[in-house]
C-alpha cells in the first residue's frame, strides 16, 4: 500500500531489491550484532540505484524521499547518513531486524539506533503499531529514545492496535486511512509533494459502520430475495478486504480480496445503471437509513397488535400485513386514526410518514421499523 501512496501523491517509484532477495544475486553481509553496519552496507546499494536514476532527467534527484517497512525501513533510515546520498525525507514503517547470529539483537538494534541517529541528519518519520510482533512496542520507543537522543530527527507515531499484528498494515489496501494524513502533514513539512494528485492509486475510502444490524444477521439485510440472502451468505465466509453493496430491486454485488472490492462493486452498479448502496464492508455493517429510525422502546412486542394506539380495526388489519412484509419496513400512526406503512422503499420511515392521511398529518410518527417498536413508552395508549 505504501507504493500506491506514493504514487498518488505524484511520485515517481524505484523498488529495488536487497542482494539475495527476489533471483538477485549477492548475499547480505554479516555483521553479527552491529546492526548498524548492516544498514550503512546495504543503503550503499540503494545509494547506487539513486545514482542511476540520478541520470533521468525526468526525476528530481535533489528531492528523494526514501520509504521502507520492515528491513526496508531499517535500510531507509541508514541511507541518510551516507555520504551524497541526495535523500530529502525518510519515511520509516515499522523498521528494524532480527539478527539469528547476535544473542541480544534488541539490545543492539536500540544501540544502532543511537549510532545511525548520530549520523543522519534527514528529518525523518518513524512509524509503527502497539501490537507489532517483530517489534513490540517498548522496543521501538526505545530505539526512537536512542536515535533522538543522538541527534537524530524523527517524528513517533503510534497508529495503535492493528488486527493480529500491526507489522502487516501495509499488505491491507485499507490500510492507508491509517497514516495517509500523518504522512501528508510530514511532507508538506519538508517542501515535498503531499496532495492526492492520482486518486485513481488509492482505494475508496469506506464507509465508517453504522451499527444497522449484526453483520451475521442475514435477515436484517434489506431489499434480499433467497438468491440474495445465498450471496450474503457466501459473503461472510470470504476473507476481508470484502464488501457487499445493495439496491431496491433485489440487485446484490459482492467483492472480495484485490486492491479495492469497494470500488469494483459500484463500477459494476454504474455499469448495469443502477443505484446501489454499501450494505457491510469487511467485518461491519455500513448500511443506514436516510431518514434515522427513532430508538426501540418497550412500548410493546412487535407482534402485539392489540398494542397499536389509536387506530381502528383496517389498520390492525394492515399492522397484520406489515408483519408479514420484508426489511425495509415502516408502520407509522398519528392521534387522528390515521396510519401509513412503507415497505420495500431506500428510505422506509420518510416514505410511511409522507404518505400518512388525515386532519392530524403532521402528528403522524412511526411506531414500528423493521423488527423493533419505536412508539414512545411514554405515549399515551388509546384504543
């Protein structure tokens, strides 16, 4: 994900790999507990590929921003220290190693941090999660603490717990919600690009959950014939990112896994020129109804029509009918008799209300929505 960042932000992307990683050739060096050493002699090789590219005059060489995760990060916070090295910013997610050959390699990373901190004068931003299972998080506090103290420029942030391991917050598209302003703010700090100039590179931003429903509550899913309710099903067993979008006239799209299911599922519906909503995204419900449904209450149980206030024996009788109808629903009542329900409609509560008769229209309010009473308990019961 930190590569479409980038690229959305305007920059050209150079991705080289370490020796011995991907069919290159070379190994790593080993350099036992001074892990400092290993950085310096491997950002000498991104130092070379800088140099290349450095002959393109399509690229500003004297504006390089370097980023990296893991290992890679590590790397990126060495390169600044080196000599020539043209680097403007550094980006640093989640960085550092593990060395098998040194007995204490998290004492050594904070006493590399301190070493590379004295040498590298770029302004750099230091990334990482409180639940990171190659790094916990007093161990890069620590290494932060370290590489300050020696003079090293680097802003701390902390995105907090992410899912299982907050190491792989790069490998989730979604992911860039997470940092993209943290990382916006930083470059504009230091006089590089910073705006959203490609928005094509990033996914759509989701929508937040709106507490709707239980996402395994299939029954609650609007608009869904039994071919519907078969794809929700399906749906929940996909594995995130997923995302499942609705319409009125039983239209269901659902996408999982790739770089943005969110977007797919709307350009499907632009495409069969229909409107559609997101119904859940990963491991929520997004859905909501345009015009808010009053609070359940315990006025009364749903299925209770003798409970109804005010209306007489047809709209018991449609109360009846109402309860036999599919989500989205809504029975609405006012003082005068006179009662309204909508079924089936985008926006259930406003169209029950709108259609709601008689000299007391403007009292009319709903009393049931979907599965729940909303009648206040305090209203007076009249029969």
């Amino acid at each position: 994900m930190g590569v479409y960042y980038l690229l959305s932000r305007g920059y050209a992307v150079a991705m080289p790999l370490m020796r011995g990683f991907g069919q290159s050739g070379g190994r790593l060096s080993a350099t036992g507990c001074q892990l400092d050493d290993l950085a310096h002699d491997t950002a000498a090789d991104l130092l070379a590929v800088i140099d290349h590219l450095a002959k393109r005059s399509e690229f500003a060489a004297d504006r390089i921003l370097v980023a990296g995760s893991s290992f890679g990060g590590w790397n990126s916070l060495a390169l600044g220290a080196l000599q020539g090295a043209r680097v403007a910013a550094i980006v640093n997610f989640y960085g550092g190693l593990h060395s098998s050959t040194c007995r204490n390699d998290s004492g050594a990373l904070i006493e590399s941090s301190s070493r590379i901190g004295a040498r590298n004068p770029v302004p750099s931003l230091w990334i990482y999660g409180s639940n990171d299972r190659l790094f916990p998080k007093p161990l890069w506090q620590a290494m932060h603490h370290a590489y300050v103290t020696r003079g090293g420029q680097a802003e701390l942030v902390d995105f907090g717990l992410y899912k299982s391991n907050s190491h792989k917050l790069l490998s989730d598209p979604y992911s860039i919600v997470l940092f993209a302003d943290k990382v916006d703010r930083f470059l504009a700090s230091v006089g590089l690009p910073s705006k959203n100039v490609h928005p094509e590179y990033v996914p759509i931003e989701p929508p937040q959950p709106s507490g709707y429903a239980s996402i395994n509550d299939i029954d609650a899913v609007p608009f869904l014939n039994e071919q519907g309710q078969a794809l929700y099903k399906k749906f929940l067993t996909a594995v995130p990112p997923r995302v499942f979008v609705i319409a009125p006239n039983a239209v269901v799209i659902s996408e999982t896994g790739g770089f943005d299911p969110l977007a797919r599922a709307m350009t499907t519906c632009k495409q069969r020129k229909v409107t559609c909503w997101p119904y859940a995204f990963n491991d929520a419900v997004v859905w909501a109804y345009p015009t808010p449904s009053p609070p359940p209450s315990r006025f009364a149980k749903l299925e209770d029509v003798d409970a109804l206030p005010y209306v007489d024996v047809a709209g018991k009788t449609a109360y009846r009918q109402f309860l036999t109808a599919k989500r989205p629903r809504a029975f609405v009542i006012a003082p005068s008799g006179a009662w309204s329900m909508a079924v089936g409609d985008v926006d259930p509560v406003a169209a029950a209300l709108a259609k709601c008769s008689g000299e007391d229209h403007a009292t009319c309010r709903p009393y049931a929505v979907d599965r729940m009473v909303v009648w206040p308990q305090t209203a007076t019961v009249a029969h």
